[in-house]
C-alpha cells in the first residue's frame, strides 16, 4: 500500500494529474473498475484463510458462468483485493470446483480489456517474475521490439526482482534475456539497456 501510495504521488508530481481520476476518465465499464480497485492498493497482505477458499472460487466460477454485472463486480474484487497467499488456494479450488484452470476460464468468458486485465492479474499472483518474462518476450520478438514496454519493466524491476526475471525468461524461451537484447538493439541504446539488465559470463 506504501509503494503504491509513492507511485500516485510521482504520478501527481510528473503529470500534474491525479491517477485514478484519469483512470475514471479515459476507461469505462468494468475495466475502469477493476483498474480503479488495483489503483486504491487495498489487497490484504499476508492473510490466507483456508476455510473461505472453496466460497471464493465458487463466486468466481459463478461469475464466469453468469457474466452479470454483479458477477462481474464480485469477480473483480475478489481478484483485487484479497491477499495473493488466499489467491493461490483459491485458485486451486477453482480447478477442484470446475475441472479448468482460471486462466482458461477467463479467456473463454470474456474478452477485450476487462479478460486482457483479469487474466494479467491472475498470472501476475501466480508468478510475477513469469509474467513479465513474458512481457518481455512479446515486446522484443512479437512487436518488433517495443521499446517503451521493455523500458518500462528493465527499469520499474530492476532493483526488485530482474535477476529472477532473467532466470525465468532464459528457462521458458531458452536464451537469455541479455543475448535477445544484444541481438535486437543496437548502439548506446543497447549499451544502456544491457548495463541495466546485466548478464553472466554464458550469457554472451
């Protein structure tokens, strides 16, 4: 909650804009509110209640099921707001529940930003360094090397947990996140991004 508090600050002091009031402004629907509830950092931390788990995945398979706006609001807040240990046995009992993995799920229920958000939510709990892995691997090999997005993650993880970022990029795709670098950029801006992603001795 600190962090994020510090991040609506800098948000403020860069753009002279308020965050959330933007967010309310230029999205809609149930992405603007699944967006709004991540923006007000209230996920518990730390806290996991097995005895709520099975209640949790059931309101979740509903909302896949039902897809009513209520559904939808439930299905949202449940995702933002509860801690990721209580996600993770939530997430189990959901396969236990309906024989389907919740990614899986989502992706046949909905679509478009709201499914784009939920789906990057669920992947984030499971495994964040995975999930900006592959971030990564999109941004260099599927968009023609997006340099903002692979700016963006280099420097916002940098000092958090880009070593295991590399670990999981080099194990899923099989070559380091320093050689794809190497190979696709070029010049001082290259230089600059390899200085901050650094590499081992195999990775050249």
């Amino acid at each position: 909650v600190f962090s994020f508090t510090i991040i609506l600050l800098c948000f403020n002091l860069e753009y002279n804009n308020d965050l959330q009031q933007d967010i309310d402004s230029e999205t809609s629907g149930h992405f603007r509110d699944t967006l709004m509830n991540l923006a007000q950092g209230t996920r518990m931390e730390g806290y996991a209640d097995p005895s709520t788990a099975a209640q949790d995945a059931m309101i979740l398979w509903e909302a896949c099921q039902q897809k009513t706006g209520e559904h939808k609001n439930m299905l949202q807040m449940i995702l933002c707001n509860k801690s990721y240990q209580q996600l993770w046995m939530v997430f189990q009992e959901f396969q236990n529940i309906s024989g389907q993995d919740i990614v899986d799920a989502i992706n046949e229920c909905y679509d478009g930003y709201f499914q784009e958000l939920l789906v990057a939510i669920v992947l984030c709990v499971r495994d964040k360094p995975s999930y900006f892995a592959s971030r990564l691997y999109n941004a260099i090999h599927d968009f023609g090397f997006h340099n903002k997005t692979v700016i963006r993650i280099l420097i916002a993880r940098s000092e958090i947990d880009l070593m295991n970022i590399r670990q999981r990029y080099k194990e899923r795709y099989g070559k380091s996140l320093f050689h794809d670098i190497k190979h696709f950029a070029s010049g001082h801006y290259e230089s600059a991004l390899l200085a901050i992603c650094a590499g081992d001795a195999e990775d050249y």
